[in-house]
C-alpha cells in the first residue's frame, strides 16, 4: 500500500470516527434532556405525595403512578428527605420504605458483589436507622473498598446502637482501615448510649483507639469521661495524650485543670492543646502558668497560651495587656491575642485537627 | 541531490507524523481513563457523604490565600464570594502584593478593617516586606496581608501561608469564581485518606461569556471572542480531562495556581513556593513529588474533576501570547529544575513516565511541530513533496487533534454538561475544527519563544496582564443583587494570574 493510500485510509478512518463521536454527542444530548424532562415531570407529580405524608404521618401515601421509574425516584426523594426530616415525619417515610420492600432490597443488595450497589444500599440503610440492618451493615467493614467501608462505617453511626462502637473503634487501626475522622463522627452519631463502650475503650490495647475514643468522649462533652481522660494524660502513647487532653477541653470540667497544668511541664507533645484547653476551661487560675508559657520558643504553643489568657476572664486579660511590654515572640503573640480578642475573633481551633495529628 | 533532499525530508516528515500520532494516541489514553475516572465519581455521587462532611467537626479548617495584585476592579466581589463558599470552617487570606491601585482601600471600606499586631510565623521565607496584617472589625474571617511587591505570585502566596492558621492551605486568584461546593468536594480526599493526601486540585474553566450572579456562575455560556472559545475546548481538553487522567495514574504534575489545596504542613517543610519559579504551582507539586519519594513516603496527589474554579481567560492575541510564553518558560523551569528526576527509577511513575512525556511532548512538541511544518511548506515550495500527499499528510496529523477535542467534548456532554445551549455545543463542535488551523500553529510559536526565553533566560514581563473585569449590571428580575458577564476588555493594569 502506498503512503497516499495510508493516508487517505487515515483520513476515512478518523472522519468516520468523528462523525460518529459528534452522533454520539448529539444523540446523547437528546436522550439526556429526554429523561431529565421526564424525570422532572414525575418528581413534580411525586413531591406533593411524599410532602403530604411528612405532614401526616400518619396518613397513607399515594404514589401518582405505579412502576419502577417510580419507585427509584420515590427512593431518591425519600433519602432526601430523611436528612432533612425528624420525628414521626422521618418515621413515617422510613415505614413506607419498608413496606414497599425499599429496605428489604437494599439489604440484599449490601451482600451482593459490586461496590457502588453496596455502597449505596448502606447509604439507604444508614438514613433509614432500623435496628435490624445493624448487622448487614456490620458486614462492610471489612470490604476490600476503603469507599464501601467509609459509607459502612457512617450508616452505621446513624443507627444509634452502642453494640457497634466497638467494630467501629475496631477499625481505625485494622488491616483495612478506616480514617479516625470519619469512624469519630459515626461514634458522635452513636450519642450518649455509647458512652460507656467509649470509656471502656480508653483502656484499650490500641492507642489510636484510645485516641479516638477520647477525642469522641470530648465532642459528645461526656463530663462522667473525665476521670478517664485524666489518666490518660498520662497515656504512653503522645497522640491518646493529645486527644485526652483536647477532650478535657471541651468538656470544661474544672477536674481537669490541674492535671492540665501538670502535663504543660511534663510533655512538650501535648503543650500546645493543653494550653488550649486551659484556656477552654477559663479558670483564671491557669493565668500565670499561661503567662510562663509566653516565654517559650515554639509559637504555635505561644500563639495557644497568648489565645487562652484571653479566655481566662479579666485577670488573664489584665495578665496579658501586662506582657505586651515584654520582648521576643509572646509580645507578639499577646499583643495581637488582645487585639484578636477585643475585635471578637474566634481563637485558632487546634484539638479537633486531624491534619496536623493524623492518627491512621 | 535533489533525491537524497526529497528523501531527507520525506523521512523527517513521517517522523513527524509518527510524534503526533503517539502524542495524540497517549492523549487519547489519557482522555479515556479521565472518562473512567469521571464515571466512577458520578457512580458514588448519592454516598459520596458531603452533607457528612459539611456537618462535622472534624473536617479541616482551610484557609484560601488569595495573592492579589492591582484587582482593585473586583477584590471585593471576590472575597464576599469566597465568604459564601460553602464549608464548615474556613478563612479568606488576601495579600495585597504591592497593589498601585485602590485594591487595599477597596477592601479596607467595604470590610471595615482594623490593623492587628503582626504575629505570623516565618514559617516560608518572604521576600517582598510585610507592611501589616489587617482584619474586619466584625470578626468576618477575612485576614488582609499588605507587603511590597517582589513581582512573584509566589512570594505573595507565602506570605498568605504564613498568615493562614488552617492546616490545608488553598491558594486560588483574585479573580476566580467558585462553585459554592467547590470547597467540599476538593477537600474530600484530604478527609477521606489524611495520612496520604497531601494536595489537591481542581478544574479551572473559562468564566468569559457566562453570566455570573453574586459571585457564582448560573449560566456557563461559550463566549463572544473566539480567541477565548478555542479556550474552553483546550481548558476541557487539557485541564479537565488531561488533568484527571494523569491523576488516575498518579502521575499529576501540575495542580493550578488557580486552584490548588495544599497541606499547609508539607508546604513549610518545603519552604513554601520557591522564589524565582516562573511555574510555581508545578514547582511545588514537583518538589512535593520529590520530598515524598526520597522519603519513600505513600502519598497522594490527587485532581478532582467536579469543583469548579471559574476564572477570566484572555481575549486578545498579545495577552494569550504573553500567558503561553510563560507556561511555556515555567515548565522548562520546573523540568530544569528537577531534571534530575527524569528518567530516574527512584520517583517512580513521575520520573519514569511524566517528565518523560513533559519532556518529549509538551517542551519539545513545538520545535518538531514547527520544524515539521516548515520542512514541508519548504518541500512543498522547492518541488520536493507531491501536494496531494502534503494535504493528506496534514489533513491526517490535524484530524487526530480534531478527534481528540471531539472526544473530550462527548464526555463533557455525558458527563458535566456545563454548556446547556445547543448553539454553544454547535460552536463548541466548530472550534474543534477551526483551532487546529492557525490557532495551534500560532500556540506552538508561542510555546517556542517561551521555550528560547527559558534556554536564555531572560527576565519575563510576566506581570503585566490585560485585566478585563467582571462587567456587572444590576438585574432587573431581582432587586438589588448583581449580575455579572464576563465580557470585553476594560484595562491593562499589572496583576497575578495562573493558568
């Protein structure tokens, strides 16, 4: 073949492939605006149906129209609507999911193979929060995908059971993990009833699971925590340290004020969040340990201690308006905490940061 | 003779038929797995968990830095924009960077802003002087750095970094328009994988011609000038789709100065951007590639596809020649710079494959296309090439291109589809013709002088860039907003911009 017939072969080749792509795109667009229209039409007809049924629950719904386009469109609103609704509203659309068997189905589909489909049936179950798909969704926290893990992990926060603490904690050092970040907030999503599970769990083997249970007893602010977190100030491992105290912190319980103090001089790795969390507490006796801390070379622990005396009432203020004289970084740091402070600008939020202490 | 010519050039001319196809064909590549890429996002969209991320605790501050440098036109509007962004915690970082216009006094009137006693860290050396921190008096979280212009973005996202007190850095331009979601969705994976992500970037699209209401684009619409619609197919070709190809290979190179997240605490260890850099975004991608790889550290750098940064593109020849001199000078750059990691087993897929291909394809791709050009419009004139094969020679290396934008432009339809006109599809489908004829011979000039300006290293006039604004209007269907268009030329004034 010649070097003209190549080309011109080329050339056929690549115009017919390009018709047939601007096809594909022509033909694409249509069916889009198609189904969008359609779909558009149906979720009209459907919302009034779903909306009626959240203002009385217990009335019965009627759905326009029969069949599965329906059917996958009602499920799509209803998961809307669950994130948005609470009470006998929510109850009342999670029981005609299930009685239209939405729930049994997604059950099934969380065993299946396939990661999207599980995936998403876990996301259904999560919003519905029935007891029973507790345990279909146990059995994703140990899927090969870290994304149908992920999604696993956040359903099963939202069904409040305190069974599930502790595979969740479980999973923040397994071999198919889970970042704490996200089993933290399924925990908070637990509430109180996990509580105990999570004190338990600061005794735990695993010290990122002892971080993270204590980081979560922090957010819930579990005052009956504290004791717990207290010893663990004193935990072997500096990151369970870190969270025990940013924890204490935000309960604000004034047990926790002098071990706080008592770890400033103890541990330099949990110098910048105690001093956080003394300031958190706002106990004026903290002030002239806070003071002292100024002097140190590190900023970020004397930006925390400079933040904090502003949260320690008139006396840490009058302390700092004292220090402003003084030379070196805490001038600095305290001149600009009041200016901060007096223009009413929220201190720098260093405990809850995943980022800079990554515990997986 | 004449023979021995003729065959010299038929020669030299299949070698650059040869170049474009495996050029075109790697792109192709690259397009395809971008499309898989994309369907695996859309696929996860219902449990991507946003709404998760939106609402907990946990999920990392950010701080977006915002180097600005005579945006006196629109820094207000931008900033009021990027406070609406939707995340829960985050603060706006503007470094006025030795602005000679009103961008400070801009920005001091509209927020009511009060000077703070300095106390940044010099966490990343800054070179230009800091002239004073400066804050809303009603605690909005905006922080204002002034200091003295040493003509480098970089210089001034450093002193943005120093000020910012989140641990993801974002660093985007003045003028860039942000999807509301753009913060959460470009966030995701430093949530997602925090012990391996370290950067992320998002799409940069062309704002011109669309109509944009209080900071937000409503309306994507191709725009006016053809200059700045032979714009949107590249930025989709190359931005969109190139970009979230190379990151499903974990070969991502450049994240956009437009639109970058950064962890704050791996750009200090790297001491920030580099001054000097001409290409700082991909330097610092470069260097971060780097830091991780001698470390023998697992990391991620990753493109998301879906948030959306919206910034202006030029409109005129000599503006788009002046930004393309310097894209192409700051990737010589960058890949001097590290040339040491090309070729080498030790960076792995970075230094085995893409600066490879940056090397052969994007430094060298316009001395052979040139090179080839030239050849055969000599072999055309001196008798040596028979015209017939000449045209299909060209109609063959064109078309490749020419399927490549039409590619891209079927997964954009099937995908985002942010262009809902059919009129602004019928144009799109148009300019993937016509930008192959001119438009990319012209591209590839420019792309050559940038190259020679790098071997020779000559100073750049890289601050002056034409500032066309966002024309704004009031709407008549809405009382008091205002409707922006992105539209016409309005002054030449000397300011940052990325790619």
């Amino acid at each position: 073949m010649s070097g003209v017939q190549v080309m011109t072969w080329s050339l056929a080749i690549l115009a017919a492939a390009m018709t047939a792509l601007l096809v594909m795109t022509a033909v694409g667009r249509l069916l889009r605006l198609r189904r969008r229209r359609r779909r558009e039409h149906l979720r009209d007809k459907l919302r009034p149906a779903v909306v009626a049924l959240l203002a009385e629950p217990d009335g019965e719904l009627q759905l326009p129209s029969t069949g599965r386009r329906t059917e996958d469109l009602f499920e799509v609103l209803s998961l809307d609507y669950l994130a948005k609704v609470r009470g006998e509203s929510r109850e009342a659309l999670v029981r005609e999911l299930d009685a239209r068997g939405t729930v049994v189905a997604a059950e099934r589909r969380v065993g299946r193979w396939g990661g999207v489909g599980r995936a998403s049936a876990a996301e259904l179950l999560g919003r519905c929060g029935l007891p029973r798909s507790r345990d279909p969704l146990l059995g994703l926290l140990t899927h090969r995908s870290a994304e149908v893990r992920r999604v696993g992990v956040r359903a099963l926060g939202r069904l409040g059971d305190p069974e599930t603490v502790a595979p969740l904690l479980a999973l923040v050092d397994a071999k198919r993990s889970v970042p704490a970040a996200t089993v933290t907030q399924a925990l908070m999503r637990v509430g109180a009833v996990g509580a105990p599970a999570l004190r338990s769990a600061l005794r735990s083997g695993s010290p990122v699971q002892r971080a993270v249970a204590a980081e979560t007893l922090g957010l819930q602010r579990a005052v009956e925590a504290v004791p717990d977190l207290v010893v663990n100030l004193d935990d072997d491992n500096a990151e369970a340290r870190v969270r025990a105290a940013g924890a204490l912190g935000r309960i604000g319980d004034p047990r926790a004020f002098e071990p706080l103090v008592r770890s400033l001089n103890t541990d330099v790795s949990l110098r910048v969040v105690a001093a956080h969390a003394l300031g958190d507490l706002g106990d004026p006796n903290a002030v002239s340990t806070l003071v002292d801390l100024l002097d140190g070379a590190r900023h970020d622990v004397v930006t925390a201690a400079a933040e904090s005396l502003t949260r320690c009432g008139p006396d840490g203020l009058v302390a700092l308006r004292r220090c402003t004289d003084r030379g070196g970084d805490g001038f600095r740091q305290a001149r600009a905490a009041l200016a901060r402070f007096e223009l009413g600008r929220s201190p720098t939020n260093v405990e809850a940061d995943y980022i800079q202490f990554p515990v997986t | 003779m004449r023979d021995v010519v003729a065959t010299v050039l038929h020669a030299f001319d299949t070698f650059v038929l040869g170049y474009f196809l495996v050029l075109n064909t790697f792109y192709l590549g690259l397009i395809v797995l971008a499309g898989a890429e994309i369907v695996h996002v859309f696929r996860r969209h219902r449990f991507a968990g946003y709404e998760d991320l939106f609402t907990s605790p946990l999920t990392p501050a950010v701080s977006l830095v915002l180097p600005a440098r005579n945006e006196e036109v629109m820094i207000v509007e931008s900033v009021e924009a990027m406070l609406s962004l939707r995340y829960p915690e985050f603060e706006v970082v503007v470094v006025d960077d030795g602005s000679t216009d009103g961008t400070f006094e801009c920005l001091r009137s509209a927020f009511d802003l009060v000077e703070l006693p300095s106390a940044a860290p010099d966490d990343v050396p800054v070179v230009g002087l800091i002239l004073g921190t400066w804050v809303p008096r009603d605690g909005r979280p905006v922080v204002v750095v002034r200091k003295e212009s040493s003509g480098s973005k970089g210089d001034a996202a450093n002193a943005g970094i120093n000020a910012a007190r989140h641990p993801i850095v974002g660093v985007t331009d003045a003028d860039a328009v942000l999807d509301e979601e753009s913060l959460l969705r470009v966030v995701k994976p430093f949530v997602d994988d925090p012990r391996r992500t370290i950067a992320t970037g998002g799409t940069v699209r062309a704002a011109n011609g669309s109509t944009i209401h209080r900071g937000r684009v409503i309306d994507a619409r191709m725009p006016r000038s053809w200059l700045a619609r032979i714009q949107v197919i590249e930025y989709l070709r190359s931005f969109l789709l190139g970009r979230t190809g190379w990151s499903r290979i974990s070969g991502l190179l450049i994240i956009s100065g437009a639109f970058g997240m950064f962890r704050r605490d791996i750009v200090v260890e790297l001491g920030g951007f580099r001054h000097g850099a001409i290409g700082e975004d991909a330097d610092l991608v470069a260097r971060m590639h780097r830091l991780m790889r001698e470390r023998r550290q697992p990391y991620r750098i990753e493109f998301v596809s879906e948030p959306v940064c919206w910034t202006e593109v030029p409109e005129s020849l000599a503006v788009l020649g002046r930004q393309r001199r310097r894209w192409a000078r700051g990737l010589a750059d960058v890949l001097w710079t590290h040339r040491r990691m090309i070729g080498n087993p030790r960076y792995g897929r970075i230094g085995l494959v893409v600066m490879p291909y940056y090397v052969v394809f994007e430094l060298l791709g316009p001395v052979i296309e040139l090179l080839g050009l030239s050849t055969a419009l000599l072999g055309l004139v001196f008798g040596l090439l028979d015209p017939g094969f000449a045209a299909l020679f060209f109609a063959v290396a064109l078309g490749y291109g020419v399927l490549l934008s039409i590619v891209s432009l079927l997964i954009e339809e099937l995908s985002y589809h942010r262009y809902e006109r059919w009129r602004d599809l019928g144009t799109a489908i148009v300019v993937s013709f016509v930008e192959n004829i001119g438009f990319r011979q012209l591209h590839a000039w420019w792309r050559l002088r940038g190259l020679w300006q790098a071997v020779r290293n000559r100073q750049l006039d890289w601050g002056v860039m034409t500032r066309t604004g966002f024309l704004t209007e009031q709407d008549p269907a809405v009382d008091g907003p205002v409707i922006a268009d992105v539209t016409g030329a309005t002054e030449t004034r000397p300011s940052h911009r990325t790619r």
